[in-house]
C-alpha cells in the first residue's frame, strides 16, 4: 500500500479523522465482496500502523453514536506529515 496515497486522504485536523472504511473509499479500492473489503482493511490497517509508528499519522478509538454503536479507528495526519520536506544537498 502506498503510504503517499494513504497521506493524500488523510485530513489534517482530528474533528474530521476518517475511518478505515472512508479511507479505502476515498482511495476507490474494490471493497464490493467481503474478501476484497477483508483483503483491504488488512493492507490499509497495516500501513496505518507503520505511519502512526513514524509519527505521521494519528488515531483515536471511538465508538459510532447512530446504528450499532461498534468501536473504530479514526485516523488523521499529524504536523510531522504536514511539514513540507527539507531540501539536503548530496
């Protein structure tokens, strides 16, 4: 997965953190069957990981307040992944 494209989506504020789900929706990865969804969450939840592991993304455990009230991850960039890179001269 790549963590450019991942970063893309993300928003930068935690009022907005999107969900797996949203994430792989606004990517338009193919979650149309179960398996295609199973196969995505574990690839985006992966790479989710390392990028919170780097500090450039952040996550919450919240819990859905409408319908079943199930708990998800809710992720978004942090500054680190907003800041524009430094130009190193070789």
């Amino acid at each position: 997965m790549n963590h450019d494209a991942i970063l893309t989506v993300l928003p930068d504020s935690k009022d907005d953190a999107k969900s797996l789900k949203d994430i792989a929706n606004e990517m338009d990865l193919d979650i149309n069957s179960y398996i295609d969804w199973i196969r995505v969450e574990r690839r985006l939840s992966s790479s989710l990981r390392a990028l919170a592991r780097w500090g450039l993304v952040a996550l919450e455990r919240r819990q859905r307040n409408d319908g079943h009230k199930f708990w998800y991850n809710a992720y978004w960039k942090t500054e680190l992944a907003t800041q524009p890179e430094e130009y190193t001269p070789p």
